[in-house]
C-alpha cells in the first residue's frame, strides 16, 4: 500500500474445469481483494487511489506471483490511516473464512508477518477499535471489493493470455 508493495504466490487447487487452475489465479484474487480493500475503506474516509497489480516471477516457484499495490491520494487522520492499512489483510482473511470477533483478529494482526512492512508501519499503534471499525468498513463495502476484484482479475487473466 502507498508505494509498498509485497508478492503474492501459492499452489493453485483444483482439477479440470476449475478456473483457478490458471496460472497464479487464485493468487491474483488474492491480491486484488487486499488491495482492493485497501482503495474501498480509503474511499470510505474520502480519499483517492488506484490499484496496480503486475506478474512477477520468482526464481524458486514455477508458479506465477501477483505483485500489488494501493496508492493514495489525499490526505487522512492517523486512525483513518491505520484502518485503511489494515483493510488488506482484514479482507483476505475474511475471503479465506476466518473469524469476525475483533478481539481475535486483533490478537492474530500482531502475528510477526501478518502485514506487510508497509501496512504494519501504517497501522502503527492500532487497535481493537480500529480493528472492528474496519471490519464496520469492509461489511458495508464488500459487493464493491468482490467486483473490483474479480474485473481485474479477469481482465489481468485475458492480457496475459493474449500475450502467450
């Protein structure tokens, strides 16, 4: 997020007919949600971004990685700040099934490597309050991650197979 940004990579699951068999699919969904997370609160707080999401590739897998990254623009308060940096991660899990009790997402968010050195320098002296009013955020904007993020996927998925 602003100016940071961190690879995605994972074994992809699926068999035939599974469209998360392409290459790098499931990540790249992975990887739009947070930062599409990230743009949806910043936007909830009357800020401007965008959202960019390139291929990398990395020495030691042959499956692709999904590099993104949340720019903004304009200015925030601190909190508004640590609640946008917190929304990436808070939406992935939230994608994977994990819990909606603050209390244990708050707990979990302070796991070393649960944010992104940027996010976690962002989110600096967050807590259970931001935590939940985050979760309050990514509710109310959801329909709008889950769109964004499956546009961009599918129109990352067709670039890169023209490009083949």
């Amino acid at each position: 997020m602003s100016n940071a940004s961190s690879p995605r990579t994972g074994e992809l699951g699926g068999g035939a007919g599974d469209p998360h068999t392409i290459d790098g699919a499931c990540d790249l969904h992975a990887t739009c949600i947070h930062e599409y997370a990230h743009l949806a609160v910043a936007r909830h707080f009357g800020a401007f971004g965008f959202v960019t999401v390139t291929r990398v590739t990395l020495a030691e897998s042959r499956v692709p990685a999904w590099r993104g990254q949340f720019q903004l623009f304009g200015e925030l308060p601190d909190q508004a700040w640590r609640i946008v940096a917190l929304a990436g991660t808070l939406a992935e899990w939230h994608l994977d099934g994990a819990t909606t009790d603050a209390t244990a997402l708050d707990a979990m968010l302070r796991w070393p490597g649960a944010l992104s050195s940027c996010d976690e320098a962002l989110a600096r002296g967050f807590d259970r309050d931001d935590v939940q009013d985050c979760l309050a955020v990514l509710a109310s904007a959801w329909p709008t991650i889950l769109r964004d993020a499956a546009e961009r996927v599918q129109e990352t998925m067709l670039r890169s197979e023209r490009s083949r």
